[in-house]
C-alpha cells in the first residue's frame, strides 16, 4: 500500500451550518452550506465531521434530569467533584475506570477508547447545563453511512472522518482524533520500506486518519468557531481502507494495563 501526500493540501472549513438537530441530514446541510459559499466536494476530498454535529443528529443527547446516579456514580462524583449525574452516564458508556480523581474522570469507553469522561461533554451542546452529549453509538458507521449519502449525493469517490478532541497522558491539550472514518486506510503500515538510506522500516504504522483529523481542527477549533467540518484536499489515498478502530491498541500490546 502506498500513500503520499500531495505538494500542498487544502483544508477548507465549512461553516454556516445551523445548529444540528436530532434527525438532520448532515449531507443535505453541507452541501448547502458549500453551494453557499460557491464551493463543491471534488473527487478524492475527505470530509471531517465534528463528532459534535454527527451525535447531535444521532439523538445522543441525554437529559441530567432523568438520570438517578448509582450508589458508585455518587462515590465518584464526591472523589472527582463531578455533576454525579453525569458520572452515571460516564459509568454507562464504560467498561471500567483507569483513575479517578479531584476533576480527573478517565475510563475505557465500551468501544475501546481510553479517554476522560467517556467522552460525555456539555461544551456546545445547548444553553440548558442540564444536557450532555454522548459519543454516536457507532463512529466508523456512522462514517460510512455519511460517506455513502456524500457519494451518492455528490459523485466520485469521498472518504469521511469523525473527528473529536483528545488529551494525551504525557502531553498538555487536546489534538483532534479519528473516532471513525470510512473510504481511507486509518492505519498506514509503512512496516517492510526503506527509509532515505536504505534502511527496513520494522515498527513504522502512522495514523493516518488521526493525522487529517488533527489538521481539520485547527479549522475547527474548541470554542465557539462554528466550523463543524472541514473538506480536506489534495491527499493522495491508495490501499484498502481501514475503518478507525484498526487505531486502538490491543490489550496484548498495551504496557501500561
């Protein structure tokens, strides 16, 4: 497999999209949003996708006010100083805890993900501070079924990535990461190649959908930038594709369980 960047990418934010609501079309709002602004999805563009937007229309906000926390839920919320509501549901999307503490929540998502809070946010989801906002149910499908409604919509072949923000354990900020992504190989082995002087590369694999996601968020940004997507151009994609959970490391390579 083989996969090279162009000379030069173009990243180009797709802004004024209305807020997203639970059964939108995000295609149909893209593409108005694009013929806007006078631009069109060309043949091998990937679009980034805020998970934000994609969960949104997947209906995966949840109402604080209906969650009655769990005896565990209200023990994690005194040693955290977290809403215990929202530890409830962080529990519900976790297979188990890696720590806890003052402000600290990190857990193992039930779709592999090692992150804070399970990805349960409050930030952009609605005025009411009684909302939060679960990951979709399924990144790399939903990637898919968005990616066959673009293709289908548009022509010529597109590859989609869900985007969110991730912190790192050794490392300040969060970066954007590939939740899911269909039509491009999310893991590329570079394992078997020669670097500049000949040398076999045997440990070499980039991730690839992560890298496009981190450039999509510059655009993208944290706070209110109201740019939910991103059309990146010029990537020259070639190999079989690989849907976003190829990312996650195995328990059996993980040192630090």
């Amino acid at each position: 497999m083989n996969v090279r960047a162009a000379p030069a990418l173009s990243l180009i934010g797709v802004a004024g999209l209305p807020l997203v609501q639970p059964g939108d079309d995000l295609v149909s709002l893209l593409v108005a949003s694009l013929d806007r602004s006078g631009g069109s999805l060309r043949a091998g563009d990937v679009v980034v996708f805020a998970q934000k937007i994609v969960s949104k229309a997947e209906g995966r906000t949840v109402d604080l006010r209906r969650i009655t926390p769990s005896a565990r839920a209200r023990e994690l919320a005194r040693e955290t100083g977290k809403d215990a509501r929202l530890v409830e549901i962080i529990l519900g999307e976790s297979v188990r805890v890696v720590r806890s503490r003052k402000d600290v929540l990190i857990v193992e998502h039930r779709l592999g993900f090692v992150m804070a809070n399970a990805g349960v946010d409050q930030s952009n989801v609605g005025g009411d501070d009684d909302l939060a906002l679960l990951l979709p149910a399924d990144p790399d499908r939903s990637a898919e079924r968005l990616r066959d409604a673009l293709q289908a919509r548009c022509g010529g072949t597109i590859a989609v990535i869900v985007n969110d923000s991730f912190g790192r354990p050794w490392r300040r900020g969060s970066v954007g990461v590939a939740l899911g992504c269909s039509g491009l190989p999310a893991l590329h082995d570079l394992r078997g190649r020669p670097d500049l002087f000949g040398r076999t590369l045997r440990i070499t694999e980039v991730a690839l959908a992560d890298e496009i996601a981190a450039a999509a968020s510059l655009l993208m940004g944290q706070a209110d930038e109201a740019v939910p997507a991103v059309v990146v151009r010029g990537l020259a994609l070639q190999g079989p594709p690989l849907p976003a959970c190829s990312l996650l490391r195995p328990p059996s390579e993980d040192l630090f369980r």
